[in-house]
C-alpha cells in the first residue's frame, strides 16, 4: 500500500512537470509597456537601455542586464524628474507570468537604505500600441 501510495505521488509529480508552461520572455525585450492601474506611466526597453516616462515625460533612464530569459536587473543612470529612485538604485525584475500582450512582474528593489533588497507585490503590465 505504501508503495502504492508513493508510485502514484511519483506519477503525479512527473506528469506536472511535463505539463508545467515554459514562459517565452523573448518578445519582451524590446519594449514599451504600461500599468493599467497607472496608464500615464509608461517604460520603454531598447537593448541594454530602460526609460521611464510619466505622461510622456521622461523620468528615469535605465541599464538592463538580462540575467535569464525571464528576469533582468535595471540601476538606476539618470533621474530626470520626481522619484523615489535615485541614481546607483536597482530593480530586479523576474517574469513570473504572460498572458497575451499583458506579463507579471515580481521586483525586488535595492537602495542605500534597503541594501538586502525588498521584494514588491507583483504586478501586471501591458504592451503599448506604438
């Protein structure tokens, strides 16, 4: 019976497994998303380079170094405009969801006040319309 039971856990592990979705994160690395909860705040990836805009006013210019397929890490280059982010402060984004033209996002920022990193609510973001 305790084989049984183990045999059928076993089966149900490598069946999940088999059926787990493989995220392809590769149309989102050259983009220009939003937040629908904040439609005016909009961010753009070009290669290595992130910009941050706000009612079409650039914010923040960002580095990019993909470290996965699904997860980057922006610091912080120029603050143009009113944030909380200063310059030298990263973000490490992971890529935890997509559905159509819509992703989630967990980020875990980093800061001279929090340099162990604190981890964000996730949240979604939507491809814009160029």
């Amino acid at each position: 019976m305790k084989k049984q039971v183990v045999f059928i856990l076993l089966l149900l592990l490598v069946g999940s497994i088999g059926y787990s979705q493989t995220l392809d994160c590769s149309k989102l690395k050259n983009i220009k998303a939003y937040n629908p909860d904040y439609p005016s705040r909009t961010f753009v990836i070009k290669g290595t380079t992130q910009e941050s805009y706000d009612k079409g006013v650039l914010q923040l210019v960002w580095s990019v170094k993909w470290l996965t397929d699904c997860e980057y890490e922006v610091v912080c280059l120029k603050k143009l405009g009113e944030s909380q982010m200063e310059v030298g402060d990263r973000i490490i984004m992971t890529i935890v969801s997509i559905d159509d033209d819509c992703f989630t996002l967990k980020r875990t920022f980093y800061c001279k006040n929090i340099p162990e990193g604190e981890v964000d609510p996730e949240s979604t973001f939507c491809l814009a319309k160029s």
